[in-house]
C-alpha cells in the first residue's frame, strides 16, 4: 500500500506540472466519473491545485469541482511530456488530464471520483480521516486521542486506522514500532501515553524526512530509508528482514502475517518486549 509519504510526493509532481494550466484533454475508463464529466466539462477547466490528504489524492479544477483518487494497493500517477510514450500500456490507464503540453495518467487506480466541495464534506473516507501526519497543522492530541479510543486494539493496526491519524502504510508501521520500542501487538490500552507520544512523533519525523529528501519523481520508484544510512543494503530496521539480525540488538528479527489481507509485520521481540493488557 503506497505511504503517505508517496502519495504527497505524487500530489506535489501534479501541483508543479498541472497547476494554473487549462485542461485540453480528460479521460476516464470509470462510468461514473464519464458521467459527471459530461454534465460538468472538465475540459476548458483550470486546475488549481493538486494535494494529499491522507492517502487520497485531489485534483481541484476551477469550478468547485475535484478529482478525488486513492491508490489502494497497485495504483500510480506518471506524468509525461505530452505525445511521450507511456511506460504502461494504454490498457491499465484509469483516468487521464493533459494540458497542453502535459498528460497526467493515473495507471490502475482504483477509487476515481469527480466531486464537489460539498460532496467532499460529507465523503465517507474523506471527511472521517484522522489527522494528517504530513500535514504543517498536525494535531499530535487529537491523533493519540483517537488511538486512546480504541484500547482493545493492537497498535500495529490502530496506526493503520487512517481515521486514526491518517498517512501510514505497512513498511513505516513496522519501522516507526521499532523505533519508539514498542511491540505491536500489544493494546493500545497496554501502552502509556509517553509511548503512544513517542510513535506519532517518531511518524511524524520518519513521514516528514523521507517527504524531504527524495527527488520528486513519480516514475521511479522510490527507496526509503529510516536508518539515516546511505547503504543501500541498510537502509530499513526491520521491514522485509524477518529471520535476519536487528541491526541494535543482533537478535532475530521475526515476522507474522495480520489483518484480513494478511499484511507482515516485523518486528525485533528484544528491542520491542511484549506488552499486555494491565501491565
Ligand atoms: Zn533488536
């Protein structure tokens, strides 16, 4: 699942090359968004701005009228030079804006809906996601209130929860665990709340750095590091190296298969001891 962290990468690519620009050309394969799209010309449109909330990713065009897309699991935005070839067949193309001299194509994604400000308000992710972890007006309270409210939950899967606080994938659950040394299993109600301070601050950072110091592309991919290291074989903790030694402790890294779509997580049983419930 693409982190936080991608997705704002893929709004700013957007913003820099769509913003303040007309609109010459739209598309979609989503009958529902055709829909709306012939009631309301997209073309001839201006897009204002292109952000992130969350995971979803916003299109706004002149009008009061936004293109609202999540990536879920495979989706990607790539942005070409108009009539460049396209480095994914035409096929797996979902929705498309050109401009003039750009083609903004979102390849497989699989949520894409055109919507109002107001509709926007009353969307049932948009409207009940937590706070955003890369927002600049991040409410660090509100989101450890929000895990506070679900105390028989392990924590793992609140931070997942993005009506929790919203912005986290798999990969950086693991490692932001790993990093505030706290087991994942354990309830939130298990968990003081220096700990459950440390991991939204410890997200927060790990979000923040990994938003600052990539080139802005989203093409290739991206590789992400927690460590600070430069070496490519080290840049992770835990996540991807169950079996193999934590890089503090030198114990064994273990992993476990959780939640219904069976997602891994990692984690070092030393450097993270096991918590329960009234402990
Ligand atoms: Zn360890």
């Amino acid at each position: 699942m693409p982190e936080g962290d991608t997705i704002l990468r893929a709004a700013a690519a957007l913003h820099r090359a769509l913003a303040g620009h007309v609109v010459t050309r739209f598309e979609s394969v989503y009958p529902a968004v055709n829909r709306v799209a012939e009631d309301r010309i997209i073309i001839g449109r201006t897009v204002e701005s292109a952000f992130a909330r969350g995971k979803h990713l916003l299109v706004a065009f002149s009008g009061d009228l936004a293109l609202h897309t999540h990536m879920r699991m495979n989706g990607s935005w790539h942005l070409y030079r108009a009539g460049e070839r396209w480095k994914r067949p035409a096929r797996d193309m979902r929705v498309l804006i050109a401009t003039a001299t750009v083609e903004a194509v979102g390849f497989n994604v699989p949520v894409a809906e055109l919507l109002t400000t107001r509709d926007i308000a009353r969307h049932r992710e948009l409207g009940a996601l937590g706070p955003d972890l890369l927002d600049a007006a991040f409410d660090a309270a509100e989101a450890v209130r929000r895990m506070r409210a679900r105390p028989a939950d392990a924590v793992g899967d609140v931070m997942l929860n993005q009506r929790v606080m919203a912005g986290i994938g798999n990969m950086f659950k693991s490692e932001v665990l790993f990093l505030a040394g706290v087991d994942p299993f354990a309830p939130v109600s298990a968990l003081a709340d220096p700990d459950l301070e440390r991991i939204v601050a410890v997200a927060r950072e790990q979000l923040g750095a990994n938003v600052m110091t990539r080139a802005q592309t989203l093409s290739r991919s991206i590789e992400r590091t927690t460590t600070r290291s430069l070496d490519p074989n080290s840049r992770l903790w835990v996540y991807g190296r169950g079996g193999k030694r934590c890089r503090r402790c030198g114990g064994a890294i273990e992993s476990r298969k959780t939640g219904i779509d069976a997602r891994l997580t990692y984690w070092c049983p030393r450097c993270q001891p096991a918590r329960r419930a009234g402990e």
